[in-house]
C-alpha cells in the first residue's frame, strides 16, 4: 500500500512554510475538480496545507525543518519536495478568502 505522502516546502516571495501532507497532488485543483491552469497552486488549499506551518525566512532553515520530519516518519514515499508561489503569504490568503 502507498503511503502517498511527502514533506512539502512552501516557498513564497517573503517566507517559507513546510508540512508533511498526503495526496499533494490536490493542491492544483480547484473545489471542482478541474484542473487549474499551467498548474498553478490553488490559494484555499495552499492555505489548508500550510496554514498552521510555522513561517521562516530563510531557505535553509526550512530545510533544516522539513528534514527533522522526515526523520520522525515511519515511510515517506515522496520526500522532500519544494513549491513555488509567486506571491506573499497574506496574498496568497486573501486569494484563498476570496475563492480566487
């Protein structure tokens, strides 16, 4: 059985995020099902992901953190993994609270 799972960086114009997640693959979708175009980060998602994540401003203090997770993980079938999104996190939020 797959663990679908990956440990996801969040990197924004102004901050990191990281989260460990299952079924990534959903956050270029929208609440339709469609997919969004050129594979772009769907805002409400993003913020489910990585909204309790702890913001850091630094790259490699991001991948200090996703690395700690994944040692703490049984299985992690995808690893680490980083995403771009080229807008600030409170953007990216009130996309989000938009429905954008």
């Amino acid at each position: 059985m797959s663990a679908d799972n990956g440990i996801y960086i969040l990197r924004t114009r102004d901050q990191y995020r990281v989260a460990e997640e299952r079924a990534i693959d959903r956050i270029f979708y929208d609440p339709e099902g469609l997919e969004l175009a050129g594979g772009t980060l769907n805002p409400a998602v993003a913020v489910e992901v990585w909204g309790n994540s702890r913001a850091v401003r630094d790259g490699d203090a991001a991948l200090e953190i996703a690395v700690r997770m994944l040692e703490r993980l049984p299985g992690c079938e995808y690893g680490i993994r980083v995403f771009d999104y080229p807008k600030e996190w409170g953007e990216i939020c009130r996309d989000a609270a938009e429905g954008k």
